[in-house]
C-alpha cells in the first residue's frame, strides 16, 4: 500500500526530527531508501544534511534519483528542505572531489539553475540562526505559504543558497543574508525551502501542514 508521504532516506542525516514534525500535523509518515517505496508514495519529501557531491552520488547509485524524478514528473507533490531544495535544481558548486571536471556536480535538474557558496568576510558562514522570509509576488500565491506572514521568523543552518541564475517566476521568499537569496521556490507540484520547518517553531509547522493538505487535495 502507497503511503501518504514517505521522507526519502539517503543516508546522510538524522531524518527523524522532520518526520515527528510531519507527523505532528497529521501526516501519515513513512521513512524510506527504497526507489519503489518512494516512487509509490502520495507525497515525497526529501530533507537535508550533508554535502551536495555525496547525497547525489548516494541518490543515483541507489536508484532514488530516478525514482524521484519519474514521480514528480508524474505531477507527485514533493517537498525539499535544506540541502533538498539545493538538490531540486540544474548543478551545485559543492565539489570535493575530481570526478567532475568542471567544478559543478550535477543536481536532479527538476529546477533550472544553480547552488553556489555563501561568500563573506564580515559575516559568519555557515549561515545558523532566524532569519526572515520575504514574500514575492509567486510566494503571495504560493499554497506552501499560506497564513504565512511576510517576515516571518525561520531558522536557517547552510553554507549554500541558490544563485542568481535561478529565475523569479519559481521563487516564493527571499531572504537576505551576505547576498539575497530564494529561500522558497515552488513550480507546479515542487516546492522547496532552504531553512528548516521542522526547527522553526509554529511557522515551521505551519508550512508543513500546508505542504500536507495539498497532497491530500
């Protein structure tokens, strides 16, 4: 039996703490690594914790990169957060090793653009703590954020953001930190958030129940 969602394991991170949150909204929950189990799912949500250049070498191995594609193409809601929006989109500059040659890893591509690091020599990166979320004209329409004021307090821990190249008809929020950034994107059935719902208090809670109610209609 296809479950509601399933919070897509790829062996990178503690995933409990979004699927407790999930849960505490109402959600049917299930955490998986398997590419059927995800692929059969109602709605996919794909945390983050790690490195760009490891969760996607994991995620095409193991086949979940292929099972997430398919299903969001099929119109399946999916959520990404953190390093799960990073990894939504064309390339990521999140590079250690030489097996790319040309500096960028390649993300799942369901989004155009790029991550690139955050760059400063007067504030701290990685980016930890509250920060605020402004709307754009997309997040005013944006089911994600319904009841979600503008400036809305949310707590962010990341070294990468999206890039300039990522275009304003799929950002939602906007948040300022050594250079604006889109911190919530949504197209069609995908959305994405760069903070962490499930550390961010009653705002945090309130998107993922937003994300719960459309997959469910």
């Amino acid at each position: 039996m296809a479950h509601e969602l399933v919070v897509v394991d790829y062996h990178k991170g503690n995933l409990l703490s979004v699927a407790r949150s999930l849960s505490a909204v109402g959600a049917e929950v299930a955490v998986s690594d398997d590419p059927r189990t995800i692929a059969e799912a109602r709605g996919i949500v794909l945390p983050g914790v790690g490195s760009f250049e490891d969760a996607m070498s994991h995620m095409r191995s193991s086949g979940q990169a292929d099972a997430v594609v398919g299903s969001v193409r099929r119109g399946t809601p999916f959520l990404g957060i953190c390093l799960g929006l990073q990894l939504l989109f064309g390339r990521g500059s999140e590079c250690t090793t030489k097996a790319w040659g040309n500096g960028w890893v390649p993300g799942l591509g369901l989004l155009p653009g790029s991550v690139t690091r955050l760059e400063s020599s007067r504030l701290k990166v990685p980016h930890v703590g509250w920060n605020q979320l402004h709307l754009t004209a997309v997040g005013r329409r944006c089911p994600l954020l319904v009841d979600v004021s503008e400036g809305s307090n949310v707590y962010f821990t990341h070294s990468y953001a999206l890039a300039d190249d990522v275009g304003d008809p799929t950002v939602a929020t906007r948040t300022h930190y050594t250079r604006t950034f889109g911190s919530t994107v949504w197209q069609d059935n995908v959305f994405g958030v760069q903070f962490h719902p499930e550390k961010s208090s009653a705002t945090g809670l309130r998107i993922l129940g937003n994300f719960v109610r459309y997959v469910r209609g």
